[in-house]
C-alpha cells in the first residue's frame, strides 16, 4: 500500500495520479479533498505517520513546488523525503538515500513527468552497503 497526499495545490496532480494508477496501485489517500485552501503540514504528518508506522510501505506528497510538504515530512521519525522534479533524482533518492517518500511539486512538474517519477521512484531499490551506515547516521540525529 501506497500512502499519497496533498494540499489545494497538489490536489488536481493528486486525483490525476490516483486515476493514472488506480488499476496498477494500491494508493491510500490521505486528503486533501477539494481545492480549498489547506495547510500542507498537517497532510504531510499523516501520510508519514503512515509510512513510519509501516502501514503503508512508502508515501508520495505533493504540495506547489514539493518544498514545504518535504520540509514537514522529514520531521517525522523514519521519513526520509525526497524532493525530485525528475526521474534521475528519483532514481537517486531510492539508491544511495533509501527515501520513503516522494514529495513532488504540482506548480512546477507535469502529469507526464510525474507518472515517471513516480515509477522511477517505485520500481529502484536501495542500495544498501555503505549508504547503509549514512541513513543510520541521519537516524541517530532523530530527537
Ligand atoms: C500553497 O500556496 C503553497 O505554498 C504550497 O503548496 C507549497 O508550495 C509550499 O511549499
């Protein structure tokens, strides 16, 4: 299961997503609902909450630019959120950070774009090895 969530200005990019993928994804949503104005902190607490407490197996948020949902992401214990406006990123994030969740930016990457982000981002697998002993170092740096 694939935890997913946005604020107003994801939530176009958001329900697109949801539809591209509903046959071949399993995708929870976490909100938000409409174009209303929303605070992105509070969609990206829930959708880590998700993920940390492994009910879901990894996240994607989306905000306008990506920057704050991933700010607010990574404060959450065992959230490493990626921030990628490409599928090269993406690729990295999985390899060398073992990111759990994929924030994207609806006012700055495309649909297309983002469906192959998204695929990058779910289909590349960690690394391990050496970049190991790094996400244990960025753990201990948790409070
Ligand atoms: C909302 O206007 C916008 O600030 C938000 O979606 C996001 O881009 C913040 O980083």
């Amino acid at each position: 299961m694939i935890a997913i969530g946005s604020d107003h200005a994801g939530y176009e990019l958001k329900e697109k997503l949801k539809n591209h993928f509903k046959s071949n994804l399993s995708l929870k949503d976490f909100g938000t609902d409409s174009y209303n104005s929303c605070d992105y902190p509070l969609i990206a607490e829930k959708v880590s909450k998700a993920v940390s407490a492994r009910e879901c197996e990894k996240g994607i948020l989306i905000c306008g630019t990506g920057i704050g949902i991933s700010i607010a992401a990574n404060k959450i214990n065992d959230i490493r959120a990626a921030l990628c406006y490409n599928t090269e990123l993406a690729e990295m994030a999985r390899r060398h950070n073992n990111a759990n969740i994929l924030c994207l930016g609806a006012r700055v990457t495309s649909f297309e774009t983002s469906i192959n982000i998204i695929k990058t981002f779910l289909n590349t697998n960690f690394e391990s090895g050496r970049h190991e002993i790094r996400i244990n170092q960025i753990k201990k740096l948790e409070k």
